[in-house]
C-alpha cells in the first residue's frame, strides 16, 4: 500500500500541494487525476523524492521511500519518457538501470519483450517516438520485478493499440496483487480500468472514493415520451420533480427509470419511451473540479 500523509509543498507564496492525505491500495489501479496546476506532478516527484516536501511523507508497506534499500526493486517510476540518453540503445539504457540497482541482466530482455521492444532493443533511443518511448521508460519501471508502479501520463504518446495494451497491462500487474497508482488526463480511458480515484484542485484533496461512489453521486435524468404528458407533468410536478419539455418529450432531473415506470404504471399512463441518463464520469470530475481549474476556456 501507498500512504500520503499531509504532503505539503510550497514555492514562494505559492502553495503547490496543500496537506494532501491519501491511500493506493495493492491489488488496485489507483488513478490520480484533476486540472492543469492541481498540483499532481509535483505530488509525484514528492512520492518518489525527486522533490523536497515542506511537510508530511510517503510510505510504501510502511516504509518511507528514502529507507528503502533498494527503491528499484520496490516502486517502479515512469515520471519523464524522455529520461534516457537518446544515443544509448534500449538494451544498453536499460542495462545501465539494471547495473545501477544491482538488477539481474537478464532481466533486461525479459521486461523488452514485455513491453513489445524486443525487434527494437539495439536501435539507439533517440530514434524512438514518444509511444516507443513511453514503453521503454515502463519497461525501465518493471525492470525490478517492483510491487508498485507509479506512472504520470503513461499513455501519451501511444496509439490506440498502445492504449489497450497499457490499460490490459496495468490491470493485470493489479490483479497479481500490484499496486498501480496512475495520473492521466484521458478520463473516459481511465475509467475504463481504474479502481479507485484520487481527485485533487488547488493542491487540495477534493475526492479518494472508489469509481463506482464519484459516478454514484451524479445526478441522473429520465426522457420520457407519453400520448399524456399533461398528466404526467401533474404528477411529476406534485412530487417537487423539476421537468424541460422538448417536443414531444419530458427530460425528469433527479429520478430514476424505475421511479418513473412505477409512477406512470400506478395511474395508468401509457409510456412510449423512457430512457435514464446518467453522468459520465469525465462530466463528474469536471464538475468536482471545475472551481479549482487554474485554466478555463471562456
């Protein structure tokens, strides 16, 4: 497990990350996620000691990151694609790694195949797009076999392919009891396979709720279409229900389908559609954050 205990970190009169408090569960994939300017790159490079907090630390199984023997071997980190000498081959790059943290060297070509570099493990990694790139800096994070992984926009950079392959990836690292703590600004994607959510704005903890609770809280609403909408719109405006009327059709905020079948079934109303619509989770996240935005579109 990964626990954040009031991380706090400031720069001039500008407070980056503000008493941030958290946990990733093993065995999960943990998406951390909020505007441009929340603070979470900072948080990241505090997680892994690459920043200086002002306050508040990180333990990884109870441990906090500058006492771990061998980092390598307990938290894999993919801060930066680009961290690696663009005229070292992949093979050598990671080589280096290995010998750094005293890594067994065959495991180099294990974590390329891996990572679907295995044709391309002698080219120079200068000569890599940034999806080849994001692959190689994940295989430099598995390269010790680590129970954690800690990743900031693993998927930009790769294709639709890419993507699949890193969301399969991540949750079966997980699903063997890893702990994937994960940011990304693609939210429709990442909820396609995360767990649970950290929500920050302004530096601040605004949600650490599993996915399931943040898309519960969303308010939901019914189309309906009716031959009696008039006595629908009675009954509706006798339960405080607050109604649009488009055409032929009645949008009913903050109900349920079944409510509304239960409702027109008890007085006899014939229903010709009745359609629930919920908010996506990008819709809620949006909303949660959308105070905290250092940057908006007008």
């Amino acid at each position: 497990m990964i626990n954040v205990s009031g991380l706090t970190k400031r720069y001039g009169d500008h407070t980056a990350v503000d008493a941030l408090s958290f946990d990733a569960a093993a065995g999960r994939v943990t998406g951390f996620v909020g505007p441009n300017g929340a603070g979470k790159s900072t948080t990241m490079r505090m997680m892994v000691g690459l920043t200086r907090p002002d306050a508040g630390e990180v333990r990884y199984g109870g441990t906090r990151y500058t006492d771990l023997v061998h980092p390598a071997r307990a938290v894999g980190a993919v801060l930066d694609p680009r961290c690696m000498h663009p005229n070292r081959t992949a093979r050598n790059h990671l080589r280096a790694m290995a010998a750094a943290s005293k890594i067994p060297r065959d495991r180099v070509e294990q974590v390329l195949v891996e990572v679907g570099l295995e044709s391309v493990m002698d080219q120079k990694a200068g000569q890599f797009s940034l999806g080849m790139r994001q692959r190689l800096a994940l295989a430099g994070a598995m390269l010790g076999d680590p129970p954690v992984l800690l990743l900031d926009e693993p998927s930009n950079g790769l294709d639709p392919d890419g993507i699949r392959w890193l969301r399969n990836h991540l949750t079966a690292y997980a699903e063997r009891g890893g702990t994937v703590f994960v940011s990304s600004h693609l939210i429709s994607e990442l909820s396609m396979f995360a767990d649970d959510l950290v929500v920050v704005g302004a530096g601040r903890l605004l949600a650490a709720e599993t996915v399931e609770a943040i898309t519960s809280r969303s308010a939901t609403s019914v189309v309906v279409e009716t031959p009696q909408q008039e006595e629908l719109l009675q009954l509706l405006d006798a339960r405080g229900l607050a109604v649009d009327t488009t055409d032929d059709r009645l949008t009913v905020h903050g109900t349920t389908k079944a409510e509304i079948s239960q409702l027109a079934f008890e007085h006899g109303i014939r229903l010709l559609e009745l359609t629930e619509i919920t908010q996506s989770l990008e819709d809620s996240l949006l909303a949660m954050t959308g105070a905290s935005a250092e940057f908006t579109a007008v």
